[in-house]
C-alpha cells in the first residue's frame, strides 16, 4: 500500500508541475492575476508530494517490503537501519526520485524566497521550473519508477552496493543530486566592477547622462583617475 500511495504522490507531482508550467503563461497571455498568482502555491504543493513520495519510498525500505522491485534489489533484511535509508538514492530508480525531489525543493526556496522580485519575472521563473519538474517526474514514472511490484516477492533481498556502505559516501550522493538543481536556480555571485557602469559613447551613439556616468563611476574613482591620467599621458606624447 505504501509503493502505491508513493506512486500516486508522484503522478500528482507530476500533473500539478505541469499545471505550473503552464498556467503562469497563460496568465500573462490572458492578463490574469489569479493565474499569475498559482505558480507559487503549486510550487509548494509540488515540493510536499515529492516529499511524501520521498518518504514513503523509505518506509518500504524500512519494512522490507521485498514485494517492491527495486527494494529487493538494492536491501536485505540483515542491513542497518541508516543503510538501508541510504538504499532510497542507491540506484537509478531511487536517484531520480531523489533528484525530482531536489528540483522541487528549489522551486519552493524561489518561491518563498522572491517576495522582493518583480511577480512577473517570479511567475516566469517558477513556470519553466515547473515545466522542468514535470518532464523529469514523467520520466521516473514512465521509465524509472521506484514503485513497481513483483509478485510473488522474494523471501530476502539482495545487498545495497558495497560503494554505499560508508558515511562518507551515503552522504555524498545527495550533496551532487542537490548542487546542479541549485547551481541552475542560483542567480547570486559578485557583480563585475564595471558591469553597471556603460563607458560614454560618442554623440549620436547612445551617449550616457552625465549624471548617470557621476554615478557609476562614483564608487571607482581610482578607475576614473587612471582614464583621466592616461589621457593627460597621451597629450604630452602628442606634444
């Protein structure tokens, strides 16, 4: 029962990821607020299905519940609680659960965390992040599912892979499942000193204000001096 209820989860993951994806769009296509509005709390939604998919892929594996193909395949009985828990992201199948859950779970973080950004750069943003869950949650289900059954199930499983069996290496693959998602998502970093601060153009082609140029240049005025000093040098070479 637990297998199925996971499953489910997942397709409903997978759905409403769609929906996310599309709905924002058609917000801006329709000049809709309300649809607008939706991506964050499917975001959320998402983010809990998954996690409950997560989650009750481990009871299996806490039950040894060898009915489940791809708890058989990867546990025994005789394992220690902390590696068969491990066994969740010991194969393909349980990875792509666990990575579908780490897209999710970065979508949330936008979500709640872009109070401050222009909505509709926010709804654009948790549109193709959605579209992104959706595809990958289809794909675990189609061709990667962790839930499928065997009938009659074997008496033991096999073994979690000998690599696995090791702290360093339990925790290893979730920080590489979690970093690419959060590498794609993360729009931080140090600004280039003169990434806001455009160089005067000549006259007729985009000349910068004044003022605007005072501005930029305001906070390097060791740049300023040396442009000036460069200058002065190449009157005098001149002369």
């Amino acid at each position: 029962m637990l297998a199925e209820l996971g499953y489910l989860s997942l397709l409903l993951a997978a759905a409403l990821s769609l929906l996310q994806g599309v709905l924002p769009w058609l917000g801006l296509r329709l000049a809709s607020p309300t649809l607008l509005r939706c991506a964050t709390p499917l975001a959320l939604i998402n983010t809990i299905l998954l996690l409950a998919s997560l989650l009750l892929l481990a009871s299996c594996f806490g039950q040894d519940d060898f009915t489940v193909s791809y708890v058989a395949q990867h546990a025994n009985s005789a394992l220690p609680l902390g590696f068969k828990l491990a066994a969740v992201w010991g194969g393909h199948e349980g990875s792509m659960l666990f990575f579908v859950f780490a897209l999710g779970l970065w979508g949330a973080l936008v979500a709640i965390c872009s109070k401050r950004v222009d909505p509709l750069i926010t709804a654009r943003v948790l549109a193709i992040m959605g579209l992104i869950v959706g595809l990958f949650a289809l794909y675990t289900l189609i061709f990667s599912s962790p839930f499928d059954r065997q009938f009659p199930g074997p008496l033991e499983g096999r073994d979690l892979n000998p690599m696995l069996q090791d702290i360093g290496l339990i925790i290893h693959p979730p920080q590489l499942v979690i970093g690419p998602p959060r590498a794609k998502y993360d729009t931080g970093g140090e600004k280039h000193p003169g990434a806001e601060c455009p160089r005067a153009a000549p006259v007729g082609h985009g000349a910068i204000e004044p003022a605007r140029m005072e501005r930029c240049h305001g906070e390097g005025d060791v740049d300023r001096k040396a442009d000036v000093t460069e200058i002065e040098q190449g009157r005098m070479d001149d002369k």
